[in-house]
C-alpha cells in the first residue's frame, strides 16, 4: 500500500473546496512567507524554511492545475483525508512517484524507483515557479512591465531606497534613503539595458536586499489579503 500524500490544502492553509484563485492568492502569500532568502545565509532556519518553501510549491503545483488536482484528490480521499488534516512544517517531501507525491517524472525526474530528483533538482524547481508568480506580483504592483517582466523605475526606486535608507539609518540622516531611491533609478537605468527579467535582477541581488525587497512585496501581499 502507498505512502499516504503530504496535505497540500493543509500547507497552503485552505479549505479542499477552494477555488483556483484562491490556491493562487494562498500560495503568493505561504511562498513570501516561507521563502528561505528571508533569512540570512548562514541561519540555521533556512534548511527548514527551504523544506517548507519546496512543499509550498510542490502543493501549488499540484493543486493550480485542474487535471492534477482532481487526481490528487482521488488518492487523498482514497487514504481518507478530511478537510480538518494537516501536515507538519518540518514533514520531509516525499520524492518516491506515489499517488498524490510530486510527479517528478513529468520533468523527467523520477521515471523508475532508481532514478530519484535530487535535492538540487527540487530546489531549482521551486525557484523558477516562485519566479513566474513573482515578477507576477511585482507587474500587480507595477514594479515590472512586458512579456519579459523587465524592471521599471518602481522597482528600481525601491531597492535603491532600501539600500539607500539602512544607509540614511547608520549615518541617521533621511538625505541617504532619498540619495539611495536617486541612484537606484540610475543605476537600473544601465542595468535595464542589458534586459533582464525582474527576477533574474533579484537572483543577483546581496542577501540583505533579497530578504527586503521579498518583505517589503510580502507586507503588500499581506495587506492586499487582509483588506479583500
């Protein structure tokens, strides 16, 4: 008999009968929540917080899709989960290819029981559909713009601002956050040239500015959520 499925209704806290949009506005808010750039490298939080960011985006990939969710829900009632089940933060995710698990194999991962993702093949994954539905929320909050989620002046006055105002703090003027928000438009000037995607500007960013920038989005995510 198979491994029962990691509850994804559970992990994105929501109901089993929740619509599409809202696994989607669910899953904004759990991946901002529980992404492991919010955290400085070398805490020891982060493996945690990775596990739980890779079962988020395990969940929302399983749950966004109409055809995989209603085959996710054939094996979660069949091992007889109730809207009321729940799955621990530190559960490890399962990589077997089980009725309800990930299907790795539809990425060519997992095919046979010897062939199995490894931990840098998940997490590489996690990333690229976090980035999809980030440089989506950045366009809603007009911070990238195009096909290509090109950077507008918006993102860039904001993490030059975020930049510039610990600046303004340490030397406890408000000269450094409006010098920071100046020069960061600047400098996305030159670097929106050579055309890369708002995310692939943030997967270069220093540690310090990726946990801002996800906790200054995720404080708009949040508050779009609470006043809906």
């Amino acid at each position: 008999m198979s491994a029962p499925p990691v509850d994804y209704y559970a992990t994105l806290e929501i109901d089993s009968k929740a619509t599409q949009q809202q696994i989607r506005d669910a899953y904004k808010k759990a991946a901002l929540k529980y992404h492991p750039d919010r955290v400085p490298s070398d805490s020891p939080e982060r493996s945690t917080r990775t596990k739980k960011f890779q079962q988020v985006n395990d969940a929302y990939y399983t749950l966004s899709d109409p055809n995989r969710r209603l085959d996710y829900d054939t094996a979660r009632q069949f091992h007889g989960f109730t809207s009321g089940d729940s799955s621990s933060f530190e559960e490890e995710i399962p990589r077997q290819s089980t009725p309800g698990g990930f299907p790795w194999s539809a990425f060519g991962f997992g095919g046979s029981s010897n062939t199995q993702p490894s931990e840098e093949d998940h997490e590489r994954f996690s990333n690229e559909q976090f980035g999809g539905v980030f440089e989506e929320m950045l366009r809603e909050e007009g911070m990238a713009e195009g096909e290509r989620a090109q950077p507008t002046g918006k993102f860039w006055s904001l993490l030059g601002g975020l930049s510039g105002g610990a600046m303004g703090f340490i030397i406890a003027n408000f000269p450094g956050a409006v010098a920071g928000a100046v020069a960061g438009n600047r400098l996305g000037a030159v670097r929106d040239a050579r055309g890369k995607s708002v995310y692939a500007v943030f997967s270069e960013l220093p540690q310090a500015d990726k946990a801002r920038l996800l906790s200054d989005l995720a404080a708009k995510v949040f508050a779009h959520a609470v006043g809906s």
